[in-house]
C-alpha cells in the first residue's frame, strides 16, 4: 500500500515540472520581449526626434518652406536604424505633419500653412518579432509607435561657418556699407583681405586646417560677439565641404556622406548679369543671363543642379563659366525625386560673423554662397542678405543671430 502510494507521487513530478517550465519560459519570453519592444521604442523615438529636429529648422515660413522641411525631415529621421539596427525608420511623408500652435490641428505640407511653427513626427513600427512569448500563447509580433514635435527658440549660440566679413570703410551697423543683395569676393588663396572682403577664419581661435575644415562642415555653433578667431588662410581640404554644399563631389563621395542644399544652381557675372545689388537670392534675371537662370529660391523650389537638369560638372560649367577641377566628376540629381530632394538641407544661405580689425566678431550677416571652388577661379562670392539679427533675415530658421535672447534654433517641445 505504500509502495503504491510513492509511485503515485513520482507520477505527478512530470506535470509539476512541465508546468515550471512553462510559468519560466512566459517568464523569460515576457522579460525578452519587452527588452526588445523597448530598444525598438527608444530607437524609433531618436529616429522621429532627428526628424522634427531637422524639419522644425526650415520653418522659415517661405512659400517652401514646409516642402523643405518635409524633405530634411525624411533625411534626418531616415538616417537613423531600428529593431537593434535592423531596419530603416521608414518615415514617410505621411509622418511629419505642421501647425501654427503647439496644441492645433497638424496637416502635412500642401494643407497645412506656410506659416506653421511647429512640425509633428510620428511614426508606428509594426511587425516586431516576438522571439518567445509566442510559444506561450502570446502574439507572434508587436508594435511600436513614437512622436516628437518640434519649433524654433531663441538660444545662446550661433553656427557660423569658418569665414568673416570685413565692414567697408565707414561701414557701419546693421549692413556695414553692403547692400542687400550685393555680391562680395572672398579671398580663398589667403593673405590680408582688405574692407569690403572676406576671407578665412577659424571661429575657435585656432589656425589649424583640420578645424577649418570641420567648421566648414558642421559650423561652429560655440561663436560668439567679442570671440576672437584665428587666420588659417585657404586650405585645400575645405574644398570638398563647400563644394559638397552644391552637390558637387568627387567619386566616393555623394549626397548622404556630404550633405547639400536644396539646389546647387550658382551664379556667376556669366550666367546672372544684374549690375549691383546683383539680387541672385530673389532678384528677376537681366537681359544677358544665362537661358536657365532664375533666382536661387526658384532653383531650391525646382530641386536645381549645379547643371540645372543635367547631369554632368562641365554641363554646370558651360552655364557658370567656371571649371571645376580637383576631381569633382558627380552632381547630386536634380528633380523631385533626386538627390537634392531627398538629402538636401539649407546649406547655401549661411551666418558669417562680422570682424574688427582686430579679428574680433563684433556682428553676424546672413549670406548666400554662389559658387562652388573650381580650382582656378580663387575668388569665389557670396552675396550679401543682411544683418542676420533683422526680423526678416532668411537666415532666422538657420540657428542665426536672434536679438537679445540669442539665435532662433531647432527645439524638441513634446
């Protein structure tokens, strides 16, 4: 009778541990799981606040403006893996939508208004495999969603790039002797500039080539007024940033490595004969001008090359004049569905600091840069914008001279 008693006893110890094994198994699917559903989530949430971060700072409010900002949007959050890096974000234009207020109603580009503040970037992440759970009876996938709403506050910096301009004679605030509108000449070979031009500067003081380089890619967003900059002189390895801006590269470069404008179109006394303030930023061509010219915002609005909707560097050179050597062979491609589109940013209209004699910023002017460096024309020119702290400076949504309170800058808000 007790020996029957054990046998029973053994028998029940399989359902026991079959049953511990499940409770654990849930246990460690559930554990699993969630980790993953919450990598994915705090990848996603990079991925949507890249997106509003890069959206909000074309929110200049130009008749383009929510175009452009749809476009860097896409290119920022896109830029950016989920599911442990699997995957693109696969933000679409459906994703970033824009209002006047932060609590309105959120429209994508083309219903919303050219005026909107604040852009919204969401996104759901669907098809999540569950690696365990599912053997217990739980979903087989999951998903994710996330969202982040940006606009653009006064800040304490400026993200100018790594050269200044010199006040003419006499010239003095807010536009230092310059019309809008005016081109001016930089000396790109180095040596002393004089009043009136512009030259290289290192914003963090130094003479070092590496960092002029670097500022020239990403700006040098620690400027401030009283800083004083350094003297580097041209440096060859600048080239491929600037040039870069225009969508011009050499072969192993290329729009996602380098990112440019929005149109590499340029201007030239060639192709945009206006007598001074020549006004190639919004100006009407003058008789003379190249058969494709038409103003810079024109250009962006049309996603224009530097050979408008051709192909080839020396297609963009008959129309400028220039020669682009140095071994730039690849355009970025024109159109709404080509490079300029897909990867450009506002990369052409920029902050440079105003200079004392003495090297020292004492101001910062918004300027368009008209052309690319082609190795042989060593004077390459910006026009002149205005003071960059003027209400309406086209440089506002660009991190640019903002009063008192500082520059107006990108700003997650949700």
């Amino acid at each position: 009778m007790r020996a029957h008693t054990k046998q029973r006893e053994r028998g029940a110890v399989l359902p026991m541990v079959g049953l511990t094994l499940a409770v654990l198994l849930g246990m460690a699917g559930l554990v699993i799981d969630l980790s993953g559903l919450f990598v994915a989530k705090t990848e996603l949430q990079s991925a949507v606040d890249s997106c509003a971060l890069s959206a909000a700072q074309e929110l200049d409010g130009a008749s383009d403006a929510l175009t452009r900002a749809t476009n860097a949007g896409l290119t920022a959050g896109n830029a950016n893996r989920v599911v442990y890096q699997a995957s693109s974000a696969s933000l679409a234009n459906a994703d970033v939508t824009f209002s006047t207020a932060l609590n309105g109603t959120y429209s994508a580009a083309g219903v919303a208004s050219s005026s909107s503040s604040y852009v919204k970037c969401t996104h759901t992440k669907s098809g999540i495999t569950a690696r365990l759970i599912k053997f217990v009876g739980g979903a087989t996938s999951n998903a994710v969603a996330a969202l982040a709403v940006a606009t653009r506050v006064h800040a304490q910096s400026t993200c100018p790039i790594p050269v200044a301009l010199i006040p003419k004679s006499g010239g003095t605030a807010p536009n230092y002797g310059f019309q809008i509108g005016e081109w001016v000449s930089m000396l790109y070979s180095g040596g002393s500039t004089t009043p009136g031009e512009m030259g290289w500067y290192n914003l963090d003081g130094s003479t070092n080539a590496n960092e002029t380089k670097t500022e020239m890619d990403q700006g040098y967003c620690n400027s401030k007024i009283g800083d004083q900059l350094g003297t580097p002189g041209a440096k060859v390895s600048v080239d491929d940033n600037w040039n870069g801006r225009f969508g011009i590269y050499k072969n192993k470069s290329n729009a996602s490595q380098l990112q440019p404008d929005f149109t590499g179109y340029s201007y030239t006394s060639t192709n945009w004969t206006n007598t001074v303030p020549q006004n190639a930023y919004s100006g009407t061509p003058a008789a003379g001008s190249d058969k494709s010219a038409a103003n810079f915002k024109s250009k962006r609005l049309a996603y224009a090359n530097y050979d408008d909707t051709g192909t080839s560097v020396t297609g963009g050179d008959k129309i400028t004049g220039l020669n682009v050597k140095g071994g730039y062979k690849s355009l970025a491609t024109s159109g709404n569905s080509g490079d300029l589109a897909t990867y450009g940013v506002n990369r052409r209209v920029v902050l440079v600091p105003v200079i004392s004699s003495a090297s020292k910023i004492i101001d910062y002017a918004c300027m368009l840069m008209l052309q690319p460096i082609d190795g042989v024309h060593n004077t390459p020119q910006f026009e002149f914008l205005g003071n960059a702290g003027g209400t309406s400076s086209p440089c506002s949504p660009s991190g640019l001279a903002g009063g008192s309170k500082g520059p107006l800058v990108p700003a997650l808000v949700q």
